[in-house]
C-alpha cells in the first residue's frame, strides 16, 4: 500500500475527502493526488501523520501500526502487547466519536 492509499484510507474511514484534508492541513488542493505519482516531502508527510495521530513510518508503509509507541504509566504495572493493541483501538474509537460531534 502507497502512502498515498493510506492516507485516502485514513480520510474516508473519517468521512473527508482529500480536498478537505488538504485544506484543513494548509496544503494544496491537488497535493496529496500527486502522491500516486511522486515521493512525499517529509513536511507533508508530517502534516498528514500529526492530522492522523499516526507515524510517518506507517504512512509510509514501514510499519502496519499507525503509532509506533503508547506513552503510558501505571504504578508500576507493565502491559502487554494485546493490552496496548486495545488501547489503540479505543483511541481510535473516540477520536472518531468526537469527529461525528
């Protein structure tokens, strides 16, 4: 998968366009089209990742994790993976609850 083709995953799971993403990013309308046919620049690259909440690594396809780390504490107590992983997708759930507000 492109960066390009994540990112116009990440944008329809959102119920944006590209157009619109691009406008509430500050870059140009037709940008992130040009990804089909051109590398990224790691500025726009890194517009789009802080949008998302997600790494640049994984919209670049180097990972299949949208987020390399989870900064979180608990008195001592460690988690696991499958932990972590559900974390994740409770983040993901209310990010998009409060992007249908």
């Amino acid at each position: 998968m492109t960066a390009f083709d994540r990112v116009k995953k990440l944008a329809d799971d959102r119920k944006i366009s590209l157009t619109d993403l691009a406008k509430r990013i500050d870059m140009g309308v037709n940008s992130l089209y040009k990804w089909k046919t051109q590398k990224p620049a790691v500025d726009k690259l890194q517009k789009v990742a802080d949008y998302f909440n997600v790494s640049v690594d994984y919209l670049l396809g180097r990972t299949d994790f949208p987020v390399e780390t989870i900064a979180a504490h608990h008195d001592g107590e460690d988690w696991t993976e499958e932990e972590l992983e559900e974390i994740e997708r409770f983040k993901e759930f209310v990010r998009l609850k409060r992007e249908k507000k």
